[in-house]
C-alpha cells in the first residue's frame, strides 16, 4: 500500500485536493484556511491522504465489497470521535482526505456554515462524499462501512446486530464523556474528575462483560462478521483502547483483565495488517480527548 502524506501542510494537500480534481473538496479546504486570518492559517492543520487505487486488498476480493471512493473526513485534531472514521478509510484502503481542525473559527465561522447548506445536521465528525454531508459519528461509520464495504451485512439481521453494538458503544462514549469534560457539570474540577473517573473505571466490566458475552454468543470473530470488522467494532474497538490508555495513565491494571474473549479481540484488531500504517502514524498518535475543550485527561 503507497500512502501519500501531506502532514500538517496545508498548501500541499489544497493542492492535492485540487490536483484530484475534488473541487469541492478543495473549496472547503481553501474556505478553512482562508476563512481566518494569517494566524489561524499558520493554526489550521489539515491532512491529506492518499492511498493507490491499484492497490490490492484482501477485503475487496470479497463480493461483498464495493469499489473504493474519495471522502473527506472533518474532525478537530483528536482522536475523540474521529478516530474509528479514520481507522476504517485506513482499513479500507478508501482514498480520503483527513480535514483536521485546530481552530474554532475556522470550524464554526467558515466551514460549518457552509456544509449546512447541505445537511443542517452538520457536525464534527462529518464526512463528504460529492454532494453527500453526513455528520452524527455513528451515522459516519456507517456510511463509510456500507461505503467500504464493511457494512455490507448478508443480511439484515447483521444490520441490526451491527446498529446495537454500535449505539452501545457510543452509550460507553457518553458515559465516558461525562468523567472527562467540565461541560456537562458533572465533572467540573480536577478532584471530581479523581472521583468519577475511579467510579467510572469500576463500572466499565458491566459494559465489557456485555460485549464478551455478544462475542461469546454470536461466536463470531468480530461483533459482527468473521470475515472483516464492520462499523460498530471500530467505534467499540476506540473504546477499549482509550480506556487502556487511561487504565494505564493511572497506574490500573488493564481493564480487560477478566475478559479472555475481549483480550483476543483487542489484540487481532490491534494487529490487523491494514491499519498498521493507522497506528504508526501522527493520526494515532492525537490526544484521545481536547486539551482546549477542558478535559480532565488527554
Ligand atoms: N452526536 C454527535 C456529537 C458531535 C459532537 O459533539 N461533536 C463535537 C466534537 S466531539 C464538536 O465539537 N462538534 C462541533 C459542532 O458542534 O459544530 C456525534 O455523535 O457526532
């Protein structure tokens, strides 16, 4: 797999955007960088990424997938919800451009307002495909998936089963989110985020034990499907991993301890061959959560 990186030069992927005649694509670009001023142009980090459309892919033998597109995937420069939406292109080997906000301005003053236009739920994450916005992160890694063929389901009952454990997740996300961040005041000061976080922490098996249980049940070899992770595990998978990083941050053995299923699950995800450029790269490497957004751990 070729990958080319325009790493936090802005100019370079306008111009690659340009040069891959996604006008549109490169209108929004241009709109973030130039909707500021000088100073937030220097602030605005936006990736590019390109991946070979010759290249070969195992998952794209399967009839179930369709062929790769070009997206655009818009986030603030964290993992946060971005991360699974990223992970999957990756995975997928989908061409896409990685629009990364650092600057509120360059957000909410220039392209939020312009995507608007064509989806009034627009939001970070989105993702752009043509003319199509979609934002609400669970509705992005599920376009991305049907886009890629992950979602590709034989069925509906694997739609479904695909729907559950996705919005699971995101009720581990939301649960999460209030130990973090101030805004939702119940973590307000750094001494409550000790408490929650503690309580949180103690609470996470009953969601873990959940999904062992799914997996142990469905006796598949991810939440869904044998043969390729679908949407709800790379939304589930963010999840176990930031809460390693946060077990691990605060001296806790791995909450994955008494869950044997869970831990052969993390570790062949971890080990996937196509997201291996994903873990190796700055993408990866983002604070899980938002420094100027006032979280209590990054
Ligand atoms: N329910 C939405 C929540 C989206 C959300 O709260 N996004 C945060 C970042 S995690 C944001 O800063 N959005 C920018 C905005 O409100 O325009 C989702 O699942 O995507």
């Amino acid at each position: 797999m070729q990958h080319r990186q325009f790493a936090g030069c802005v100019d370079a992927s306008t111009r690659f955007l340009a040069s891959r005649a996604d006008a549109l694509s490169a209108m929004h670009v241009e709109a973030a960088v130039c909707g500021g001023r000088a100073r937030h142009r220097r602030r605005l980090v936006t990736r590019a990424r390109a991946v070979t459309t010759t290249t070969t892919h195992d998952a794209r033998t399967s009839t179930l997938e369709p062929m790769p597109k070009k997206l655009e995937i818009g986030y603030w420069g964290i993992r946060g919800l971005g991360a699974p939406a990223r992970m999957m292109c990756e995975h997928a080997g989908i061409e896409y451009a990685d629009v990364v906000f650092s600057d509120a301005a360059a957000w909410f003053g220039g392209v939020k307002p312009e995507l608007c236009k064509t989806c009034a739920f627009a939001n970070l994450p989105y993702v752009r495909d043509g003319d199509v916005v979609v934002s609400h992160s669970t509705a992005v890694y599920e376009y991305i998936g049907v886009t890629a063929g992950a979602d590709a389901f034989a069925d509906e009952t694997g739609r479904f089963a695909n729907a559950q454990a996705l919005a699971e997740s995101y009720d581990l996300r939301n649960a999460l989110m209030k130990v973090v961040y101030p805004f939702n005041g119940v973590t307000m000061t750094k001494e409550a985020f000790e408490t929650n976080c503690e309580k949180h922490m103690e609470k996470l098996p009953t969601f873990l034990a959940k999904y062992e249980n799914w997996l142990k049940t469905r006796k598949t070899k991810w939440l869904v499907r044998d043969d390729s992770p679908s949407s709800a595990d790379f939304s589930f998978w963010e999840m176990l991993d930031q809460h390693e990083i946060i077990a691990k941050k605060r001296g806790m053995k791995s909450p994955l301890e008494n869950f044997l299923e869970l831990q052969r699950y993390y570790a062949e995800f971890r080990a996937l061959p196509k997201l291996a450029s994903y873990f190796s790269s700055p993408a990866y490497a983002m604070p899980m959560n938002s420094i100027g957004g006032g979280a209590w751990i990054y």
